[in-house]
C-alpha cells in the first residue's frame, strides 16, 4: 500500500513539474510576442518621426507675439510639422525634397532678420529659375536683396518616398496605422472587423514664459491598442493590463510614444 501511494505521490510531483514547466514556456513565448509587437510599432513610430522631420524642412510658421519684456510685438518662424495624417501622407506624395544642397557664403544677421533662412534661399533660387532667369541676373538679385556671395543650390530627389524612407515601395497610406490593431479589440468594442486604429499625432507651438521656443510633436499608440487578448491569449492579456499598471503607477505613458507636446526632446521615443 505505502509503495502505491509512493507511486501515485510521485506522478503527481511530475505533473506539477510538466504543468510549471509549461506555464514557463507559455510565460517566454508570449514575453518574446510582446517583444515583436512592440518592435513593429516602434519601427512604424519611427518612420512617422523621417516623415515629420522632412515635412518640417519644406513647412515654416509665421507668429507674432507680444513681448512683456521689451513691450514689443515680434515676430518668430519656426520649421512646423505636420498636424494630421493627411496633411503628412499628402506631403510624402507630393513632396519635392532635397536630396543634397550646395551652400556657398554666409546669411548675414540683417538677412536672417529678415526671414531669410537657407531653405528659403534655395527656394528663392529655384523660382527665379523656373521663371527663366539665368544664375548670373539671381546673384545680382540675392545681392540687392542683402545676400550678396549667398547661393544654395538643392538637388531635388526625384523619388522623395525612397530618399525619406529608403525604398520605392514604402506604403505611405498605411503610416497613419497601428499595426497589429485590425484584431478584435473588446477595448474598442465600435472598432469595425478588420479595421486599424490610428496613431495618436499631435503638433504645436510650444511656449515658455509667454515666448514661443519652438514647434513640437507628438505620435503614440496605447498598450491598448496592439497588445490584444485576441492576438496574445489569457496571459498575454494580464501582462497588458499588469504592464499599463505599472506604467500609470510610475506616470508615464503606457504605450509608446515619439515625442512630447509638453516637452521638446528632439522627437525621442520614450523606450530610449
């Protein structure tokens, strides 16, 4: 009897050890899906951050401000970024971006006062072009008008998707989407079968002390929104939730994210 129930004391002790070891297996693989899943959002985010940083070399705003110190109005341009996905995917298809640029002299502090900025140059140089205008009589212009010995001359790319992106073939209609987010979703429970959930982007003006600084952005996507119960099982799912915890509990955003509204920090993506 004692060797029986040795026995059967014993084949249950193996089938604790196949059940944990199991459960490890399961906890590694969904760990490493996980993993996946947020190296394929990232990899999106990033590309969105190419795309803005081009749209902001060919886009400038204008404001003018009131300054309390010196009791003045001023004025204040700065590169902007784009504010929505149609804005930036229309850009990115019709775009003509600067493959190189050839600078020569320096814009003088009068001129840059002005607005003249080395882009605008290059701008101002290439319409005066395509109204027929030789390079000698621009010169002669640019020195009339405070940028004597200043030319930049822009080689245009001719595919500017491949320049940004680095290949022909980039689906610019599909940045706008969060990848993984087409799987049913109870979270987002009017979300249509099938469909993406888009990026979160914002863009603005960001002031300090009543002065404008500088135009920042900001793009993210919820834990919510690619890490599904769908996609990633019952333990995949109460590591989300465990992992949106966490995240709120130290205040920070919990998904990922490429810049900061509040913040500049140069488009830097908060797993950094």
């Amino acid at each position: 009897m004692k060797k029986v129930i040795n026995g059967i004391l014993l084949l249950c002790a193996l089938a604790l050890a196949w059940i944990c070891v199991g459960s490890i297996v399961d906890d590694q693989e969904v760990e490493a899906q996980i993993d996946g899943r947020k190296k394929v959002v990232i990899a999106r985010l990033l590309d969105i951050k190419k795309a803005q940083e081009a749209y902001k070399e060919q886009h400038d705003t204008t404001l003018f401000y009131f300054d309390e110190e010196s009791e003045e109005e001023k004025k204040a341009t700065f590169g902007c970024y784009a504010e929505n996905f149609d804005d930036l995917i229309a850009f990115l298809k019709t775009a003509r971006y600067p493959e190189q640029i050839r600078k020569e002299g320096v814009i003088q502090e009068g001129a840059q006062r002005k607005g003249w900025t080395e882009k605008k140059v290059a701008d101002h140089i290439y319409q005066l072009r395509q109204s027929g205008e030789s390079d000698e009589a621009i010169r002669e212009k640019l020195k009339a008008e405070e940028l004597p010995g200043v030319w930049c001359d822009t080689i245009w790319a001719e595919n500017p998707i491949k320049a940004i992106f680095g290949r022909e073939d980039y689906p610019v209609d599909s940045l706008r989407y969060i990848p993984f987010s087409n799987e049913p979703n109870e979270l987002y429970p009017d979300k249509a079968e099938g469909e993406f959930l888009e990026f979160d982007m914002q863009a603005m003006v960001h002031f300090k002390m009543k002065v404008p600084m500088n135009y920042v952005m900001q793009c993210e996507a919820h834990f919510n929104t690619f890490l599904t119960k769908e996609g990633l099982g019952n333990v995949g799912n109460n590591k989300r939730k465990n992992l949106v915890q966490q995240e709120e509990e130290r205040g920070n955003y919990p998904g990922l994210r490429i810049g900061d509204i509040a913040n500049w920090n140069n488009n830097a993506g908060n797993w950094e």
